[in-house]
C-alpha cells in the first residue's frame, strides 16, 4: 500500500498549493442544486485526481465530491477536494483536501492535508496514524468530563436532524461546528477533540472515507449513526467519529432521533 499513499501524497501536494493561491488570491464560485457553494479550486483538484488516475491506474475508479469517474473495479480513489468549502470562500482558514483509496469497500489508505497549518495527516491500515511523520493518538476523554469536545455538522437538507443530538449531548459535552467534518476528524486523531456527529448520505463517503481510517488507527471508533460499518465506495448513512471510549453512549443517544 506504500506506493498508494505516496501516489496519494502527490496529488495532496498538488491540492495544497492549489488551495493556498486561491485563499490568497481569487476564485469563482457557484451554487450547486442543494444550494452547497462549489469553486473552481473544487472543480480543478477534482479533476486533477482523475487525470493522475487514469495515467496511472487506468483500472482504478474515482468518486469525487464534484467530479466522478466510475470503472468497474474493487480499487476506488475517494477524494473531497476541498472539505469546508463555505469556510473557504469566507476566508477562514480551516478546509483541508481529503483522498482515500478504498479497497472492496473498505479503505486502506488515507491522507487529510490541511494547507493553512501544514499539516499532513497519513494512515494505512494496519501502520498507524501520523501528522507530518509523528505517530498522533486519539484522547482518552468519556463523555462527562471536562474537554470532552464534540463537533457537529448540520445543514437544511440532511437526512439526519443533529441538532436534536447535540442538545440531548450539551450537559455531559462541550460543542462545536467548525465548518470542517474532516479537520474536526483530524482534531480527534490527534487528541484535541473527541467526537464528530457527521448527517452526511449521498456523497458523504467523500467526506470522510480517509478521516475514518486515520482516526481508527489513530485509535480511535467510527460507524454509522445505526453504529454499523459502512462500506465507502458509496453513500453512507451518517458517522460517528469517536476516540472509542463513550462511542457506546454517543450512539444509543443519535439512535434516539433517527
């Protein structure tokens, strides 16, 4: 899997300077179907994977956030070119590139870049979690104590009402909406935070597929909202992205409102 994740980490350099002269400088932007913001910094990353792709693994698939390219094949890149889109053409610096290669449906290798703070986040399966080489763990914080920080995403039109979750998790939790499911992930892997509430169905697996294995070999737990397993190379139905120590009660608490 090694020469994956450095096929990964090429693309991600790509994505990083990509991301910095557009944050710095101009972009175009538009408004998709579900009223979510796209740029072209998006649009040109995107596309830039499924060239790489097709030059280097003509068998491989690609699902992107906007762009797909669908082979019939087990070996599939997923990638979120730019993860809190709405955050960078605000100018707040906290949207990182996310690229997974998921194998069976299962992912193998993960790499999250966030360019503001130079940071990039690796996983292979089985090899552990690291952040510019330095082996990261997840905290060991339990739901009630103090630092105990859960993230939550929400939008108009999920499947999934987190809001109803996280006011049911405010007197045992601190909250947070950053902006970023994958940054807030990479905050877990990394000790600083210890849960996410992620709605994301269609296309979420872009969102988070490589986070997932980062904070699993990070230490940490990941399932869906029905705290099942899904599988990655397509939709999912929503994420709890845990440290793993409270991921029970977390979860018997979203179930209530699903």
């Amino acid at each position: 899997m090694k020469e994956y994740l450095d096929f990964a980490m090429d693309i991600a350099d790509y994505a990083k300077k990509e991301i910095l002269e557009h944050f710095y400088g101009n972009m175009d932007l538009s408004f998709k179907e579900d009223r979510t913001v796209v740029t072209d910094v998006d649009k040109n990353i995107n596309h830039y994977l499924i060239e790489k792709v097709h030059e280097k693994y003509p068998e491989h698939s690609v699902i992107g956030e906007e762009e797909s390219d669908k082979n019939i094949s087990k070996y599939v890149w997923v990638c979120d070119p730019v993860d809190g889109t709405g955050m960078f053409t605000d100018g707040i610096p906290v949207s990182v590139f996310s690229l997974a290669l998921v194998v069976d449906g299962v992912v193998q290798v993960g790499v999250v870049v966030d360019p503001y703070l130079d940071k990039t986040y690796t996983a292979m399966r089985g090899e552990g979690a690291f952040c510019n080489g330095e082996r990261i763990h997840v905290n060991e914080k339990k739901l009630g104590d103090l630092g105990y920080r859960v993230n939550f995403e929400m939008w108009d039109n999920s499947k999934y009402n987190t809001l109803e979750m996280v006011h049911d998790l405010l007197s045992v939790a601190r909250i947070s909406s950053i902006g970023s499911v994958a940054r807030s992930c990479m905050a877990i892997a990394s000790g600083h935070f210890s849960c996410d509430l992620f709605p994301g169905v269609d296309h979420g697996n872009c969102d988070i597929a490589a986070s997932s294995l980062i904070v699993e070999e990070a230490g940490g737990r990941v399932t869906n909202f029905y705290g099942e397993i899904d599988r990655y190379d397509g939709k999912i139905n929503g994420a709890i992205i845990s440290n793993g120590v409270s991921h029970e009660e977390v979860l018997q608490k979203v179930k209530k409102y699903l």
